[in-house]
C-alpha cells in the first residue's frame, strides 16, 4: 500500500479559536510529519454564506497566516488557496454528473439552512459537497481528519467515488475518515452546544491577547446546576479538557484532586488556566504577527502550494477527463 495522501479544507470566515486548534490543526501539524498532506484554504466554499467581498482576499491570508502560525509548514505540507487550483471547479462538474440530485437534498447541512429561510439558499450550498468531494479526490487523497460534523460529507464524497469508479473504471480511493483524538471543545458561554465563531462569549480566539483571555476564562459557565454523583457540569469539564491541553500534567492533576475531594475553587482554576493559555499562545501570536505584517510572504506560501498542488490535480483531471470521454485536441 502507497503513501497515506491527506486533504482538509479550511474556511477563511473569520479568526480560529482553541477548539479548532484541538480538534484540527494540533492534528494536522502531527500528520504532516507522517504523510503527504494537502491543506486548502476553500474560498469558493465560503461564498456559498453571506461574506463581505471588498475584505474578502484579506481574510483568506488570514487564514494561511494563522494555520501556518499553529505550526503547518510549507515545506512539509502543501499550503494552498483552492480558487488558484481551477482543477477542483472542473473536476466539480463532472463529479456533479454521477452524484444523485436526491443525496444532495439529503445532507444535513444543506437541510439546515433550508428550514431557516429556503428562499435564500443559493446552489452553491447544495452542490457544496460535490466541491469538497472534488478537493479530495483531485489529489487522490485517502485520509481526511474532520470533525463528527463533516462525517455525512465524506461518506457521500466515498459514494461519488464508488459511482464514478463503476461507471468510468478504477480511478479513486474511497478516502478514510480521521476523527481528531482530542474531545470537541464546548461554549464557554453555553457548554451544551460546540464552541463557535458565530456565538459572542462562546470561543476563545487562538491570537486573543493576554488580557481577553483572561477576561473569556473568568467569564466562563462553570456549574448550570447540580450533577449525578458528583461528577464534572459540562461547564467544569470544559474547562478541564482547556487545562488538559495547555498545562503541565501535574497541574491538572491537582486540580482533578481537588475536585473530587470536593474543595475545587473556580476562580483559582480559571487563574490558572488563563495564564497557561497566555504562556502557550504566546509563540502562535508572535508568529502571527509577524506574518500579517509580510503580506507578501504570505501570498509566496501561497504561490510555493499551488505550484505543488497543481501538478498533481492536472494529473487527475486529465485522467478523468479521458476517461469520460471529453474531446482532447
């Protein structure tokens, strides 16, 4: 068996937060010493929601700023945009031949946004699969980390697969499904639902300054009310799953300790925890600025992926192409 080939997307919509570094980057950082990795900033699939044009291209280095910050490296993994690789579009198109109209209908995404407000739910969010089917596959790519959420995505992108293979002949693997190792980190403002961008109060940014963070820790839930046995509320053991990542072992074990003997003192934990948070994101911050500051290098880590990802989808289309029969002149 070949190399493992890796592919995930990352949306340019906005700052990343400590669950995305835990449930994703953290991950993709140790795959990229293992592995060819693929890692592909989707614009086309960030205009399927409402965004601002004119800040638009600045929130995509923004995002190559701060994976590259996290600890992605542009010579052991492939950093690119996924507009500057017309392949995929391509590749979409003929992919979106062989998927059934009625899986897209299907996907629970797309469903979501339907029940909200139907009349506004542009094409792009139904055919939004067929894309992500497509960056997979134009690199052949066998393993993809995602989170639980995107699991219904892969299992039609290993359908589209399977169809096209019966109908054309043996041309992709049906990638695998990487879940992250680390548990999903909740709100810290509501921790019955999965940390987001979208909720104020909810996330902690990765580039957060010292005294933001500290002021995001001491705000966050700790107990909505009395628990079985006396375990963890979902609010203490989020912020258990903080500590376990960022502090020294033996610090959260003393914690741990004093929880179970009853003598747990929220506001020490939350101390604690921020000032392990500021000490361990302080090297991502300092990187990060340093990069927005040379936009240019920026859009070289660019132009150095797509230079390296290109090859390799041309290869793919091309093969595709011949084998369905598209004229070649």
């Amino acid at each position: 068996m070949g190399e493992e080939v890796v592919f995930s997307g990352i949306q340019p919509s906005g700052r990343i937060h400590v669950g995305n570094y835990l449930g994703a980057i953290k991950n993709w950082v140790k795959l990229q010493d293992q592995h060819l990795c693929y890692y592909c900033v989707v614009d086309y699939h960030a205009i399927t929601s409402p965004y601002e044009p004119g800040a638009f291209s600045q929130a995509v280095l923004d995002a190559v700023a701060a994976n590259v910050a996290a600890g992605l490296d542009p010579d052991r993994s492939v950093i690119f945009v996924q507009s500057q690789v017309p392949e995929h579009t391509e590749l979409c198109w003929i992919l979106g031949a062989v998927t059934p109209a009625g899986e897209l209908q299907r996907m629970t995404q797309y469903k979501d946004r339907a029940r909200v407000r139907r009349e506004v739910v542009n094409a792009g969010v139904l055919t939004y699969p067929i894309l992500q089917a497509a960056d997979i596959l134009a690199y052949k790519g066998t393993l993809v980390p995602i989170g639980e959420d995107q699991a219904q995505h892969l299992e039609l992108t290993r359908e589209i697969a399977r169809k096209f293979n019966a109908a054309y002949g043996p041309t992709f693997p049906e990638p695998q499904v990487s879940f992250s190792p680390s548990p999903r980190i909740m709100s810290l403002s509501d921790p019955r639902v999965k940390m987001s961008k979208s909720i104020p109060g909810s996330y902690l940014s990765l580039m957060a300054e010292p005294a933001a963070i500290q002021e995001t820790v001491a705000r966050a839930v700790t107990d909505t009310g009395p628990t079985p046995g006396g375990e963890m509320s979902p609010g203490v053991a989020t912020l258990f799953h903080l500590l376990d990542a960022f502090a020294p072992g033996e610090t959260a074990e003393r914690f741990r300790a004093a929880h179970r003997q009853g003598g747990l003192r929220y506001s020490e934990l939350k101390a604690v925890l921020a000032e392990c948070l500021i000490e361990r994101l302080e090297p991502i911050r300092r990187r990060y600025r340093e990069l927005m500051a040379r936009p240019e290098t920026l859009k070289d880590i660019v132009r150095h992926g797509t230079a390296r990802a290109r090859p390799a989808a041309c290869a793919t289309l091309e093969e595709v192409r011949e084998k369905v029969g598209i004229l070649k002149v």
